[in-house]
C-alpha cells in the first residue's frame, strides 16, 4: 500500500497544480488519479524491489474534457520517485508527444511542485547518420553514373541531391543543426532522408569514427540520465524486440503510461508482420554476390572472409530457384494464360496455405536462415575489424559495415516470412493472415507474400505485461459497446484486469445534437448511397462555419468532391491535396478570417484533429465506419471466430465500427464550452438490429431521427 507521505505528496501536488492554475477540480480527474495511485500502491516487491504477483496492470478510458494527461502525471511521478523507477510515456501520434513534452510535463513540473526530469525518445531513424551521409557522397563521386550493382544503384543520386545530401552535412558539422530531423528548418521527404539514416545492425556503435559527433547517441545519452522518458508505441515495441531495455529503460524497471492505448494492439501486430516481392527478392540476391565479390576485392580477399563468402553462394543461387519457382506457382492464380486481367490479391481461407506453398516457406525459411547466419558472420568479422583483431583494413570494414547490416536485417525478414508461410498456427490460438499480391514495378509484375498474425494478444503478454514493473493504458476510447472485453483480448490482458470508465465533463445532451436524417436509400447499396450523400451536401452542406465530413473510402469521397456544386467545391480542402497539417492549418485560416472552411477526410481525421470552438461545428459522418470486407487480417479473423461458433459480424465488425465511430463523434466537443451537431448519413442505426448498439455507446447527445 502507498505510504502516507505517498499520499499527501500526490494530494499536495494536485492542490498546487489547481490553485496556481485557477482550476476547479474535475471528478474525471480526481478518479484517475486514484485508480493509477490504487494499482500502483498494491503492488508487491521482494527484497530487491523487484515485482511479485500480476496485478500491475489498469485500464482506464477517460473521455474528452476528463484531464487524464495531468491525472496520470500527478499519480505516477511521485509514486515512482518513491519506488526508484523510471517512467515510460508512450503516445501514438506525435502531437501527444509535443503535447507532452512542450506542455503537460512542463506545466506539471511547474504547477504543481514536482521535480522531474524528462527526454523525447525517438527511433534511429529521426536522427542523422553521418557516416551514412558519407557513404552515399563518396559513392557518387566514386561510381558515379558507372553504378552497376542494384546496391550501388540505389546509392546514385542526381546532383541536386548530392548537394542537399552536402549542405545537411555541412549544417551539422558547423553546429547549425542538431541532426534531429525533427529540428530541421527545411522539409525533406522520406525518400531523400531515409538514405541518411541507420538501424541496429547497420550501426557499428563506438567502433564508428563518427560516434563522438553521432546525434543519436548523444539523445540516447540524454535517455539515460532522466526519469520520465516520452516515447511511442513504435519504440516501446521495437525495443521489446530487442530484449527490453536496449532502446528504453529496463522493463521491470520501469511504469509504463499507454496513452492512445487503443493503437497498442495494431502496432504490435505489426511489428510481426511480414512481406517479400519474390522477383525483386531473386534478382537482390544475384546482386548480393556481386556486392560481396566486390567487397572481397577491397578488403584484400582474406582467407576467413572468403570462406564465408564462399558459404554464402550455393544457398543464394538454391534461394533464388526456390523464388522463381514460387513466382511460377502463383502467377496463375493471380494473372490468366495471356497475363492480363490481373487479379490484385488472392487471401488464403483461414490463414491456411497448400501444401506446396507450405513448402516453398519451409525451404525460403532454412536457406535463408543460413545465409543470414553466414551474413551476421561477416558482419563479426568487419566488427572485429574495426577493433582491430579481424585482419581487415579499418577504411573498407567501416564501408562495408552498414551494407552487411541492410543485408542481414532484408534476410531475417525473408526468414520470418518463410516461417510464417511454412509453419501452420497453434492448435487453438488465432491465426495468421497469409495472402499474395500483384504488384507492378519498373520491371514489371511482381508477387508480394504477405502474412500478418490477426492478434498481438500473446506477443504483448509474454514480453511487456510479463516483464514490466507496473503499465496504465489509458484513452479517450478503450470501449466497445460500453465494454472492455474487445480490448482486453486484443491486448492478451487477463479478464479480471481492473478496468474503469470516467465520464467526460461535457454536458452532451445540452452542446450537441446527433441528427439521423431521412434518406431514401442504406449505406450497404455503395452507388445509390453515394450519390444520397452528394445530394444531401448539396442542399444542406453550410460553407460559412467550420465543418469535418468524415469518409470511409476514398473512392467515395472523390466521387462525392466531383459530383459538389462549384461552390461548395472550392470550399474544400480535401485528404490527399495536402497534408493533415497543412489542411488544418488553412481551415483555422479561413475561420479566423470569417469565412467558413469544410474538410473532406477519410480515418486519419478521426483522430489527432482538435478544433475547438468555432473551428469545428459540424461533424458530418457519411457511413458507419465497418471494417473494409476484404482486408486479409480482419476477413481472417472473422474466418476463425465463426469456425469456433460465434458471429463474426456481431462479436468483431460491429465493436471495431463502435470504437471508431465514437472516436468520429468526438472530433465536435473538444472544450466544455463548444456546441455543434453530428449528423450521420447512415440509416442503418434506425433499421438494423445493431443499430440501437452503436447508437447508445456514443455519449448522450440530443437525438434528432427523421
């Protein structure tokens, strides 16, 4: 139990924090900061302050307006102060993180009289590689336009890129720039920097001549001195990969805060999920031996590499025919005997494959395991080098590093993907979605296999709940028709895992109006509906207030753009013109300077988007938001739910739409003094037996049915 002191030192700080804010307080807050505080409090350590028993774990959804960011700051920085342990907050969007770092922890720290001290962790891939940079220049300049090898081709840049690629380096080694993509005062595009950056395997650490000057390390050195690390779900994963602590605090050290939480599941799935193009996998693999025959000769052909390279030969030349092979299987299954009227995708029945593709995986998975291993040789044998046991010149073994690196992580992916192919599911667990796609290229058609697994449950339990000191998962929306079952399962947390639901401030009834409007057609008729929706806009969209139209695909909504009267039209700004941001930004624009703004957008805008006030007072939901019916994971899913009996639809679509249109429906309110109304154009709600379902697990707004 949580010491006195404990207590009034979390009763203290929340005191501070409302008077010197001026705040009331809010009873959505007060209960989650007891709630974190209760769970937090009873758990059991031994000697060693190390974790006994499994009640460590609270779920928590707190709707809009509850000040839950501030409740579980006030809860959980002293408790683990207290406890010596570190605190991971794990966000899934950016914004909450900016939020975080430029304003909730801040004003905690301020406010309220805790100490704390706080980083931003981010992947290796928002940070500058300068070695990488250097590659890639003395490349251009070496090879040039005599690139022949597809590594070396993908090192070829046009001019204008080289002197980017120069200038950035330039930047960072006068000090200007801090390396952090992020703090860069240009944009760049994920093509250009991706290049410039490193991963695990290509980072050869303290062995590289650039490590004193590396951004990365410098914030993972930053990491390691605070108490409260800002991180995403993605680096909270990756590190779990990794072992725990190889990113990130240690996990049995460490309070992990899930906010977002609802993204967990999604993102853990996929982080197992994987995918190869056989054509383009066959011919990287002939430019492998190229590339390392190539690296034989700048390396001086030692004995020991030689012989690994050797190794490597016959299993790519066997992986290769493995490939080929595979490619010819599937050609008629997804193109006919003419190679036109290509076939997009073709799903495997329940995740189960043939026994022929099972054996393609079985042989992709044991070739390509063994020239992984031989791989992750070389790569022993240039790190020695750079220690300078491996008998390699420092200057070639520090080129040829990263190359290995990017060579060994494309292995293990095809390693994973002929497991998951060759390796039927566990007799009971969910399954895993195994599919094929056509995909054009610059050479042609190509065939991409995919798999994913439809739950993350077991991973999630295993190697987070498992391990960590104590986790709070909390959101705005954890529910699914008012239940917690959906979550809990998607999460592999145990049943009885104490779950709450705080109430949001907002007077729902009084600020906002649900209007179902008659209309002449259902939304399960694509064409017809369409067109009603177009109509409906026609006549009742307003253009001198701020509106959102939520779409459930994109077909629809640039069907319904063109079918708008011009001047409706040029009061758009459509998903796809330009980014979320930038969309955002112009619509503030255009209201602050007194005219109305209306944005078209798809899921994305569902979330992440806060338009309080004047900003948003419609919000305009042109279709129950189902599940797409032929995505592989959920048509999986669905497979396996009711060959054990149950109603797929009932038991996972209509939850899955729930969540994702109460989380539609909470773009309107976002402060206790907005108003507006959401209109849904899907009457469905009034004629099908689910539709009561979704309407009561929104929040209590006055309804309006025609």
């Amino acid at each position: 139990m949580l010491s006195e002191e404990i207590k009034k030192e979390i009763q203290g700080a929340y005191r501070r924090f409302l008077d010197s804010r001026q705040l009331k307080p809010r009873m959505g807050q007060k209960q989650m900061i007891a709630e974190v505080a209760k769970v937090l409090g009873a758990i059991l350590e031994d000697e060693k302050s190390h974790r006994l028993g499994e009640k460590h774990i609270s779920v928590i959804e707190a709707g809009t307006g509850t000040g839950k960011t501030i409740g579980y700051l006030l809860a959980v920085l002293p408790i683990a102060k207290a406890k010596g342990k570190k605190v991971v907050l794990s966000t899934a969007t950016v914004a909450l993180q900016e939020q975080l770092l430029n304003k909730d922890l801040p004003e905690v720290a301020e406010h309220a009289g805790l100490s704390v001290t706080f980083a931003l962790a981010k992947g290796r891939g928002r940070y500058f590689c300068i070695s990488k940079a250097e590659q890639h220049l003395d490349a251009n300049g070496s090879t040039g336009q005599q690139a022949l090898y597809e590594d070396e081709l993908a090192l070829r840049l046009d001019t204008e890129t080289v002197e980017f690629y120069k200038s950035l380096l330039n930047e960072f080694a006068a000090g200007r720039w801090d390396g952090d993509r992020d703090n860069l005062s240009q944009d760049i595009s994920e093509e250009d920097w991706r290049p410039l950056t490193s991963d695990h395997l290509q980072c050869t650490n303290r062995r590289c001549s650039n490590f004193s000057a590396c951004s990365f390390f410098k914030a993972r050195k930053d990491l390691d001195q605070v108490e409260c690390v800002i991180a995403n779900h993605d680096i909270v994963l990756a590190d779990l990969a990794l072992g725990g602590g190889a990113i990130l605090p240690d996990p049995a050290e460490t309070i992990y805060i899930f906010d977002e939480g609802h993204h967990l599941s999604d993102k853990a799935s996929g982080h197992f999920s994987f995918n190869i193009r056989l054509k383009s996998t066959e011919r990287w693999l002939a430019s492998n031996i190229k590339q390392l025959s190539k690296m034989l000769d700048q390396t001086g052909n030692p004995q020991l590499l030689a012989d690994y390279v050797k190794q490597l030969q016959k299993p790519a030349e066997d992986l290769q025919v493995v490939l080929n092979n595979w490619a010819e299987l599937i050609r008629p299954v997804l193109m006919d005997e003419s190679f036109k009227r290509p076939r997009e995708r073709f799903r495997y029945t329940g995740g189960v494959v043939p026994e022929e593709v099972k054996q393609f995986g079985l042989q992709v998975e044991n070739l390509a395991a063994r020239m992984a291993s031989r791989l992750e040789m070389i790569l022993d044998l240039l790190k020695e080098s750079l220690d300078g046991d491996g008998g390699i010149d420092r200057q070639p073994a520090e080129s040829w590093y990263p190359r290995l690196g990017m060579m060994v992580a494309r292995m293990q992916s095809i390693t994973g993907l002929g497991r998951s192919m060759g390796h039927p599911d566990a007799e009971n667990s969910t399954p895993t979605a195994r599919w094929i796609s056509l995909v054009e290229t610059a050479q042609g058609y190509d065939f991409e296999c995919s798999t994913a697994p439809v739950s993350a449950a077991e991973m999630l339990q295993m190697n987070l709940w498992q391990h960590c000191y104590a986790a709070v998962v909390t959101s705005a929306t954890l529910t699914a028709l008012g239940r917690f079952d959906r979550l809990l399962g998607d999460l592999g947390l145990p049943q009885e895992t104490p779950c709450h639901s705080l109430a949001s401030p907002f007077d729902h009834y009084h600020a906002a109006e649900l209007y179902v409007p008659s209309m002449k057609v259902e939304a399960n008729d694509p064409e017809l509906h369409t067109q009603a929706v177009g109509d409906y806009l026609n006549s009742e969209l307003k253009t001198d207030t701020g509106t959102l139209v939520l779409f459930s695909s994109w077909r629809q909504m640039r069907s319904v753009l063109a079918s708008l009267d011009e001047k409706l039209n040029n009061r758009v700004l459509s998903q796809g013109d330009f980014s979320k941001n930038e969309i955002l930004k112009r619509h503030k624009v255009e209201i602050d300077e007194g005219r109305g703004s209306v944005i078209f957008g798809l899921a994305s805008f569902t979330e992440g988007v806060d338009l309080p006030g004047d900003y948003l007072t419609e919000v305009i939901i042109t279709k129950i938001p189902f599940s797409v019916p032929d995505d592989p994971v959920d048509a999986t899913m669905a497979e396996w739910i009711e060959q054990r009996g149950g109603n797929p639809f009932m038991e996972w679509s209509v939850p899955m739409a729930s969540v994702r249109l109460t989380q539609a429906a909470g773009r309107l309110l976002r402060t206790e003094q907005d108003r507006g109304r959401i209109v849904l154009l899907d009457r469905r709600v009034v004629t099908r037996r689910y539709g009561r379902q979704l309407l009561d697990s929104l929040p209590p707004f006055r309804r309006n049915i025609s």
